[in-house]
C-alpha cells in the first residue's frame, strides 16, 4: 500500500513537470529519440521519479537509444523502489533477457497476485511457467 501511495503522489507531481510531460506526449507520438532526451532531462533538472520508469522502457525496448540491459535494469529497479509496479514487471523482463529466469519468476508471481497487466503480458509472452 505505502508503494502504492508513493507512486500516486509522484505521479500527480509529474502532471507540473514539463520534461516528463514533454517526454510522455513525444513517447506517444513514437518520437522515442525526443522522448529518451525529455526523460533524460526529467530525471537531471526536475528529478522525476517516473521518468526512471520511461527511461529504464526505452534501454529495455531499444526505443531513442541502443537497447541496454544493464541501464534498462538500473532505471527500472531504482523506479521500482519507489513504488512503480509497472517498472517491477519490466525488470522482471530485463531478467528473463539477462537469463535470471528465478529472479524475473518471483517477480512475475507478485505481479500476477497483484493483477498488474505488464507481468501478465510477459508471462504470456515468454511462456513462463510460475
């Protein structure tokens, strides 16, 4: 519940961040290069949590940059400390790349408990056995 609260309150925090305001409307757009720099910017200028999560998406997915397990992992897991779900069932992603087949499981365990829409569609996606 605490993680759940902490990433409410930064999410209504990022609605008068305009780098991550910025970088959500251009990642909606496919503007991923734009989206990676405004993410980029998020994080340095106005130290936006949620834009951990967006930068830590795009490293995984090779989206406005090289693909990049390890900053993926980094980005993902500090905004999954802070209360991100959505990062959690990414990292778990990460893992299943990376071949950490037991640490990505237990993740995707508590997020298909939790009922989070990302884990399930990675278990879909990989065909994993929980």
């Amino acid at each position: 519940m605490k993680k759940i609260a902490i990433f409410l309150l930064s999410f209504c925090l990022f609605l008068n961040a305009s780098y991550l305001r910025d970088g959500i409307i251009q990642y909606k757009n496919q503007d991923y290069k734009n989206a990676f720099n405004s993410f980029k910017n998020a994080i340095e200028e106005e130290s936006s949590i949620p834009a951990y999560y967006f930068l830590g998406l795009l490293y995984l997915k090779g989206l406005g940059t090289k693909q990049d397990l390890d900053k993926a992992e980094k980005f993902l897991a500090f905004a999954s400390k802070h209360g991100n779900l959505r990062a959690n069932c990414l990292l778990a992603e990460v893992y299943i790349q990376k071949n950490r087949l037991s640490k990505a499981k237990k993740i995707l365990k508590d997020g298909q408990k939790e009922g989070i829409k990302e884990c399930q569609d990675i278990i879909k996606k990989y065909k994993i056995n929980l």
